[in-house]
C-alpha cells in the first residue's frame, strides 16, 4: 500500500496496481507514491482476492453519497451493491441499479471516494448498526479520503478531483415529452401540433428504440420515417429538438454496415475462445462494441454524424450496463430442463420454472464470460462492468461531438454511469414506477446525484411502468419543474401521460405548471451555472443551508439554487402538507399561476400547508431573490428575453447575479456572456436597488427592463421598474 497528498486535504492510497478507470482529472505520478502500514480511519482486511475496510461509526453518524442508489438520503440501514443492473423494478429491498458512484461523506467527520470499476458492496449499518463493511472483490483499487468536516467542502474537492460537472443547451431547461413508444413521423408530428395548438411549452419529443429499422443502431425505418431529414427539419422550425436513442447492442446481420465494420476490425467483445460474444437485446441476436478499447471509441463516436449532420443535439444512450435479455446457449439450456418436464407432474418444480427464467437476463456468469481489449491489458467485462456505460459516453462526446461538433454543447442522457462521468454527460434515473413512492425516491436521488457531480438530472415524470392516475401527474409534473431534467415518459402498454390525456381541468392545470417552468428558467439557469463556477450542488438537502437539528432530518424537501426550497406534494389525495422552515424567516408563493402571486410571510417553524390540486408550495428564503421571464414562450429562445421580474423577500439586503449567454455553444468560456448583478436594500422609506451590467462585445444582453417586485416583513409589496 502506498499513499500521496492532493489537492487541499485529499490523501491517495494506491492498493496494489488498479486498473486506471478515467474517473479523476488528477493523475498522481508513480514516483510521489510512498508506502505507509495503514489508512486512517478504517480497519482494512486482505482474504485471498478480497479486501474488507471496517468503519466504526457513531450512534448519530449520518451518511450521504452513492449517487444513484435507493434508500434514504441517509444511507444508514441498508446494503448497496455498485454493480450496474438493469432493474426495472425498484423496489425498496434492491441493492443495485444502473450506477456506480462511489463516493461517500460521513457527516461532520471526513469523505472517501473508491476507485474500483467492479462490484463494491457497502453494508452501512445494517449487519451491524455501529460498523461501516464494504467489501471490495479485489486488492487493486484507489482510496481518496477527503479529510475535511464539511460536507460541502468534500464535494467541492471530490469535483475538483474528478472533474466540473457538464453543462447541457439551454433548451434542455424547456420541458420533454417522451414514450416508449412514438413509433412514427406521424405520431410524433401529432404530438408536436398538440403541444403548440394548446398553447403548451415543449423543447424536445424523444424517439425511441422503434425509429430504428429492425432496431438496428445508427439506422433509420424509412417506411416509419419518409424523408428523416425534411423531418428533422420541419420539427426544428417548430421549435423542437429531437432525441433519438441508441443502444450498444449490434445486430447481427450481413449487409448491415455497423455489423460488417465491427467484426471486420475486430470491434466487438470476445468470448473465451475468442470468437465474438452473442447476447440477445431489442435487436435479437447482437455483439457488443469494445468501449474499452480507445479504436472502438473513434468508430462509434464518428457513427453520430447520422444525425449531427441533420442539426440533432440530443441523444439518449440506454441498455449500456451493458443489458443481457439471455445468452443463446443459456437459453438452450433452460429450454432443455422444461422439456424433461414435460410428461412429468409439476409441484415443487415449477418454482425452479418461474425463478430460473429471470436468472436468465444479466446474468453475473455472462458479464463474466467476455472481454475487453485495453490498452492495459485483457479483462473480462465482470472486472470492469461498472465502466461500459461511461465509456460508451466517452465515445460518444470524446471521439464523436468534440471533432463532429466542437464547441457545441449537446444533451446526453446515459442510463449507466461510472464516477467521472458527470463532466461529459449525465443520467437520469432509470426505469421507475408510477408509484406515489418513487416521488420520494425522485427527491432523494436527485440530493445523491447532484453530490456526486450530476448537477443536471432527474426521474421519468408520472413514472415510467404501470398506469398513473391524473392526480399523479400533476403532483410529479408540479415536483419537476424544480428538476433540472423535466421529463415526461412512459412505458408501452401504460396510460399515456401527455398533458392532455386526461381531462380539461387536468389539461389546464398542467399548462399551468409548465408555463411556470418556462418563466423560472431565468432563475434556474442562473444559478446552475453559479452551482458550476462554485462547485456547490445545484439541488441539495436542507442542512447544505441551514445548521438547525431538525434539516437534517427532512428528506422530502429540498433547496434549488439559493434562494428557493421546494416543498412539493407527494402523497395521494392530499391538499397540503407539513413543512420546515429553518432560521430564516420565508416568503410563501401558493403558485397556481405565474403571472398570479399568492404570497405570505412565514416564520421560522414547522406547519401545515394548504395546497389544492392546482397549487405549488414555494418557499423563497428571506434576502434573497428569484428571477421570471413573465413574456410567455412555447419554447426556449422563441423569444429575446426583454423584461425581467425580480420577487424577492428583503428585510435587509439581497443579492441575485442573472446570467445568459447564447446557449448553444462554449463561448461563455471565452467571455461571451451577460451578467447583470442586482442588489435590493430595505432602507427607512422603502427599497435601494441597484444594478450593474457586465456584458461582452460580442454578446449583448437583450434585456431592456427590470420590474421589482419585492415583500417586506410584513408582506407588503413594494414594485418598481427600471430601464436599463
């Protein structure tokens, strides 16, 4: 074991010769690694190919990380797996899902990042309510330990260690509309016509896996899609961004260009005896491309161009675990034990029957049985696993948009994620359930995510499996517009979720919360990129903010940016909720409206808040501020923004920087942006306000006028407009 210092008050042990996954921008050089005995803070244990690291913990130690886990946003009590799975189901026993992010903060105390890219398994006081196991399937791995108190200080170093989060186009803060599945040109052109012909803001429809001929990746169904470019085109003036779905699985078939060039170049995993690995996935029978291997990448990420060249900038890469429906032989074999049951009577037998068959999609013996080709070396994919997805994105941004099209920013939704992955793509969160329950789960993993670097993210809106009632989708579609990803999909064979499938008032009342959305936009972009240039989570739990006892317990509300707490309604048939107010006194927006203001003043506290069906609890902190574009848009840039509204509760002095720039490229980068830094003071006869612009040469603000609308202590209403 060996050891380094980093950063500000990052230490490195190095046990024995880990594989280099990519998850750090900071590559310590072998010769500044020391030997020492042991790690502070853990109990480490070596058993054959196996490392066990004991934590003691604390009767009220609190627990934070993981990234893309369920559970509590305090993981202590339960077992996490980090080996990516395609689960479907998430259900409160699951260990694993699609991710693995293996950074951990323990509250008050130090934080630890383990770079290993195959099955970890924390056990956070469940065996043992006072003891920390994880175990690590191997003596080849990284250990960061973060060596400060602060919560926020960890994460900000972790980003510093593994890279700044990624910045999507603006028009990926515009509301989505996804299905499995809009199947053709004509669904989805009905689709678009329905949102602008109702008067409903949309930035994007997504295409899934049905686009494709046969479900051939980087193909296009002509008989579904006559004409894809003209279409893409026509979608484009209307103001929407199409984003296609693409899949690692290969299908095999001669004649199929991508089939031909990868076995012709040796661009797929092998199996044991060298031959090309077969799974079965949408396709039938498919290979798997070798992201591992840095030649794969180019050919891959030159394969985008199917669509870049048509002006497409958003992509949405799935299946990358990788998923496995069976393996061929596997199958086989199944198949042969039912038929030596067939003349036989079936008691005890048929559970072997029904268990089996779910063994038989990602199973660990499969991942096991094929290879990669790195430039390190030769690895099964089970000692590698938890990387395919992240390099399937490096592939797809490194080696495909950065040369395809430089400088431009892209959306890319990824389903599996490795540590590091959050500077070039994001995720969301998987196939989840039209489940009350899984609102919760929403809140709580995007806390997690935005801990781990994923700063722009977020869940299926209404759910993804099984049917959901109306009520739902509005309180999941009133929870997402606090979500920096805003997505609507849903699965085939579910109810449809769009907003105008259920009846008129939930039609309006949809409208209503997404129009909201498209007014907050000023604010959230904003702030997101404060969240950037501070490394400081864009979404984040209460006691980010707040010292009191009780905001470490709420894990069902939630800050966006600085100025606002979302307290969304999660519960079925309910018309208010209970909420906590830390220290700062609140301002209360009942928002059923953007150009309507409900507002009260609340103290410091804990109460019960009404909220009718159509209404949205928002919290605006005492001295601060938020921004709204009240100009109604169905799209974003439809419009220059020429009028901002500034609400604000100030019973002292608040601060708000707005910022835009062209939200299509990296130019902000070189100084083309517009920043305008607005103060409000309360003084004896009312308000100061002040406001200073900072705007380049080659990016001039279109903003003309700033209308003030600011509360006092007492919730009266002071407003003002200045030119500027």
């Amino acid at each position: 074991m060996r050891f380094t210092r980093l950063l500000n008050f990052t230490k490195l042990y190095r046990f024995g010769k880990p594989f280099a996954t990519d998850a750090t921008v900071i590559k310590p050089e072998e010769k500044d690694l020391k030997n020492c005995e042991k790690v502070n803070y853990f109990d480490i244990k070596v058993k054959e190919n196996k490392t066990v690291l004991t934590l003691n913990l604390d009767y009220e130690d609190r627990i934070y990380g993981l990234g893309e886990t369920l559970g509590g946003l305090n993981k202590r009590g339960k077992i996490y797996k980090l080996y990516a799975t395609d689960d479907p189901v998430h259900s409160p026993e699951k260990e694993s899902l699609y991710s693995s992010h293996p950074f951990v903060i323990i509250d008050k105390k130090f934080g630890f990042f383990i770079d290993y890219p195959s099955e970890i398994i924390f056990d956070i006081g469940y065996t043992k309510f006072d003891e920390m196991i994880i175990t690590i399937n191997s003596k080849d791995f990284d250990l960061y330990i973060f060596e400060s108190k602060r919560a926020l200080e960890v994460i900000r170093e972790y980003l510093r260690l593994t890279g700044i989060p990624y910045i999507p186009p603006k028009w990926a803060f515009g509301y989505q509309q996804c299905r499995w599945s809009y199947p053709d040109a004509k669904t989805i052109k009905n689709i678009a016509n329905n949102f602008r012909e109702k008067g409903i803001p949309c930035d994007a429809i997504y295409m899934d896996i049905d686009y494709m001929k046969d479900y051939k990746v980087f193909t296009i169904d002509e008989n579904k899609f006559p004409n894809f470019p003209e279409f893409v085109s026509e979608m484009k003036e209307k103001g929407f961004n199409l984003v296609p779905i693409v899949d690692p699985g290969v299908k095999i078939e001669k004649k199929y260009d991508v089939y031909e060039e990868g076995v012709e170049n040796n661009y797929f995993c092998k199996d044991e005896k060298g031959e090309e690995f077969v799974a079965t996935v949408w396709p039938g029978f498919t290979h798997f491309p070798d992201f591992l291997n840095p030649e794969v990448r180019k050919w891959w990420g030159e394969k985008y161009k199917l669509f870049t060249d048509l002006g497409i900038r958003g992509f949405w890469n799935d299946m990358n675990e990788p998923s496995i429906f069976f393996v061929p032989e596997r199958l086989k074999n199944y198949l042969d034990k039912i038929y030596e049951l067939k003349n036989k009577e079936v008691g005890l037998e048929f559970f072997m029957i029904k268990d089996k068959i779910l063994l038989l999609s990602n199973n660990r013996d499969d991942y096991k049985s094929f290879y990669h080709v790195t430039p390190y070396g030769k690895y099964s994919n089970d000692q590698l696993h938890n990387l395919y997805g992240y390099y399937m994105a490096k592939a797809t941004v490194e080696e495909g948009f950065e040369k395809i099209i430089p400088n431009e920013r892209y959306l890319l939704l990824s389903r599996s994620s490795y540590s590091g992955h959050h500077r070039i793509a994001t995720i969301w969160m998987g196939d989840n359930m039209s489940w009350w329950e899984h609102m919760l789960v929403n809140i709580r993993m995007l806390m997690s995510l935005n801990m781990a670097g994923f700063f722009y993210t977020g869940a299926d809106i209404g759910g993804f499996g099984a049917n959901s009632s109306p009520e739902l989708v509005v309180r999941w579609m009133q929870l997402g517009i606090f979500s920096p990803l805003y997505r609507n999909h849903s699965a085939l064979g579910t109810r449809n979720q769009e907003p105008w499938v259920f009846d008129e008032n939930i039609e309006k009342i949809l409208r209503n919360t997404i129009k909201l959305r498209y007014a907050l936009i000023p604010y959230l972009y904003s702030e997101f990129f404060n969240s950037i240039n501070n490394l400081k989570p864009f979404i984040s739990p209460l006691f980010f903010h707040f010292d009191d006892k009780i905001s470490k317990e709420v894990e069902d509300q939630f800050m966006i940016g600085n100025s606002i707490m979302a307290t969304p309604i999660i519960q079925p048939n309910a018309r208010g909720r209970y909420v906590h107010l830390p220290e700062a006194k609140w301002l209360y927006w009942s928002a059923s409206n953007f150009k309507e203001r409900n507002m009260k003043i609340y103290e410091p506290g804990d109460y019960y808040i009404k909220a009718e069906l159509n209404e949205i609890p928002i919290f605006i902190k005492e001295n601060s501020l938020i921004l709204l574009n009240e100009e109604e848009i169905n799209y974003v840039n439809e419009k220059p923004i020429k009028e901002l509204t500034v609400i604000g509760f100030v019973t002292g002095s608040a601060e708000f920087t707005y910022f835009d720039d062209d939200g299509e490229t990296y130019n902000f980068k070189n100084g083309k942006y517009v920043k305008i830094n607005i103060v409000v003071k309360k003084t004896e006869n009312g308000y100061n306000y002040e406001i200073e612009k900072d705007e380049s040469e080659d990016f001039v603000s279109t903003v003309e006028r700033i209308k003030f609308e600011i509360y006092d202590e007492k919730g009266n209403k002071h407003t003002q407009i200045f030119e500027i």
